[in-house]
C-alpha cells in the first residue's frame, strides 16, 4: 500500500515549492500605508470610545 501511494504521489506536480507570494512596499509609499493603516485603527478606537461616552439617549420606537 506504501509503495502504492508513493508512485501515484511521485505523479503529482509540485506546485507548492515555488509558490510565493512576494509583496514589498519601498521609499514613502510604504511609509504612507503604514501610517495609513495605523492611523485608521487609532480613529475607529476613537469613533468607538466617543460614541459610547457621548451617547445620545433616545426614546424607544412605538410598535
């Protein structure tokens, strides 16, 4: 069974071993992302923090 699974893998190509994925990001447009992507997180925490300090309360909607 071993030397069976063996030869039908031997048949498969070997996809996987030059397959990679190769992202960089050089100079200011990395540095923009970044600070980006930082920035953003910092404004959605302060969205979130904001809207539960100042909640406006409401009367419940009539059915």
């Amino acid at each position: 069974m071993k030397n069976e699974i063996l030869k039908a893998a031997s048949h498969i190509p070997n996809v996987s071993v030059d397959t990679h994925l190769d992202f960089k990001l050089e100079d200011w447009p990395a540095s923009a992302a970044l600070i980006t992507l930082c920035l953003s997180g910092v404004i959605i925490y302060w969205i979130k923090v904001w809207g539960e300090v100042n909640s406006i309360h409401t009367a419940p909607a009539a059915d």
